[in-house]
C-alpha cells in the first residue's frame, strides 16, 4: 500500500512535466496550413520592412549619419587626422570610420545636452546644464576610445616578448621574416598578432616591408613595438642578420618587463597607504577608544550635572 503514493506522486511529476512541455513547445502546423502560409501571404512592402528592423536601425543610425556628413565637413583635416589614428590605435573597434565617430559624437552631445535640459528645473540651470551636458556628452567617445586604446597597448606590451622569441626561433630554424610573422599570427590570436596579420596583408597588396612595418608601430603606438619596428627596418638596410636583432630585441624586451615589474612592486606600498588610512585606521580608532568613550563622557559630563 505504501507504494501507492510513490506512484502517484511521480505520476503528477511526469504530468506536470508534460503540462509545461506543452505550453513551451511550438505549435506544429499542418501541411494545408503550411501550403496557405507560404503561398497566400503577400509579400511585405518597404514600410513593413522597415517596421521589422530594431529601434537603433530605424532611428538612431540615420541620425547618426546626418550627424556623421554635418561635422565631416566642418572638422579641420587635421582633427580627422588625429580621430583616424585614435582609431587605429584602438584598433578600429566595431569597424569604425571617421564619419562614425564624429556622428556618435554628436549623437552623445545631443543626448547630454537633452538629459540635463531634462533634469534642470530653474530656467537659468537648464540654460547652463544644456551647455554642460552637450560638452561632457562630447568628451564621453573619446574617453572610452582612449580607453579601449589603452588596453590594446598594454595587450601588445605583455605579448611582445613571447612574439618575439617565437620570431627569433621560427628565423632562426630557416623561415623568412614574413614566414615568422605568419606563423606568429596563426599561432595566437591578440593586438599584437593582428596587427601582424594586418602587415603582411598591407605587404601582399604591395607595400614594401619598411612601409608596412612603419605603419604597424604608428598605428601601435607603443614605444616597444616602435622600437621592434624600427630595429628591423634598419637591420633590412644595413644587411644585418635579422635573427640576431630578434634575439636582442627580445631580452632587451624581457629585461624592460622585469624592470617595469620590480617598479610596480615597489609603488605598491606606497599605494596601499592611503586605503589603509581610509579604511583601516577609523576601524583602529573605534576600537582602541571605543571603551575609554563613557568613562570620557561621564568625565566631561560630571561638572556639568554637579552644576
């Protein structure tokens, strides 16, 4: 008898299973409905179309692009200049052009400037807070720009020294520069090796090593990788064995990452100072004087009550 509600309690289980499958899976349709559906519908015209598209398509990226031609064509070509190697040295996130960017810009100016319109209430801080929010919305891009570029340089820091030691074996066992460069990028995958495989294709399109090569440290812009380059394109010039200044660019590598180690460990404490004192020193304080507080009190408070 007791194996009754076992039954009955797995019973319900599998039905309440079978219940939500039910409800979650798809209803099937017939063959006739599946023939009507294909062959009765007509076909969607453009505004249906463009209905089906998200939010950001439909609205903001045409916007964008009115903004991206307006301020094209008033930024000097020396501010362009200067966007277009941001974004090479960020990598060209999200595939971003010039005309994008400074559209996102403007798109960020506009969105500050109306969220503290927004938020404002006196006629005057609105007036104020449009100016604010516009300029703070303007500097947003290029701080996260500045941001990602930052993390792709130190990405191409920490990986330059084993790029090189696998350069320096791949030259040394009987490969070609390029050969090595190739065998670098296939072998991993980060800014460094990219930026490889970026100037091996730039050399296939027919551009000398020493342009290419020139290219890869100003787009960098990291002093090692600048240092690599040139090393190499003066090694090309010279007639210099490459797999020599290989093997010397990756110790002098090497010895820089020891040293840059050795200073971050010794700036430690000194950075440590100041959460200790925040954090640390109010909770000492609480509970060295914690219990001399009531005597301290009742002593301060006793002439007062005698009064």
């Amino acid at each position: 008898m007791a194996v009754l509600p076992i039954f009955a309690a797995l019973g319900m289980i599998v039905g309440i299973i079978l219940f939500f499958k039910g409800l979650t899976t798809p209803k099937q349709e017939g063959a006739l409905q599946a023939r009507l559906t294909t062959y009765g519908n007509r076909p969607p015209d453009l505004d249906e179309i463009m209905l089906q598209k998200p939010f950001s398509e439909r609205i903001m990226k045409p916007i964008i692009a009115k903004l991206s031609n307006l301020m094209a064509s008033r930024t000097p070509e020396k501010s362009l200049e200067q966007i277009r190697q941001n974004l090479d040295a960020a990598g060209n996130p999200n595939n971003l052009t010039v005309a994008d960017f400074l559209g996102i810009t403007g798109f960020a100016a506009l969105a500050g400037a109306g969220i503290a319109f927004l938020l404002m209430q006196e006629p005057m801080m609105k007036v104020l807070g449009v100016f604010v929010g516009g300029f703070i919305g303007s500097k947003l891009p290029g701080m996260w720009l500045g941001s990602k570029a930052g993390a792709r340089q130190k990405e191409m820091t920490l990986s330059l020294p084993d790029a090189l030691d696998l350069l320096t074996i791949s030259v040394e066992a009987g490969m070609g520069f390029e050969q090595a460069m190739s065998k670098v990028a296939s072998k991993w995958d980060n800014a460094l090796t990219r930026e490889f495989g970026r100037s091996l294709r730039e050399q296939r399109m027919g551009m000398s090593r020493r342009e290419a090569l020139r290219a890869l440290g100003a787009r960098a812009g990291v002093q090692e990788v600048t240092t690599f380059t040139s090393a190499i394109i003066q090694a090309d010039q010279l007639g210099v064995s490459i797999a020599r200044i290989l093997q010397i660019q990756s110790e002098q590598m090497r010895i820089k990452r020891r040293q840059k180690a050795e200073k971050l460990a010794h700036e430690a404490p000194l950075k440590m100072t100041f959460p200790m004192v925040l954090f640390m020193m109010p909770a000492l304080w609480i509970i060295i004087l914690g219990p001399m507080w009531p005597n301290m009190a009742i002593m301060m408070g006793g002439p007062t009550e005698s009064k």
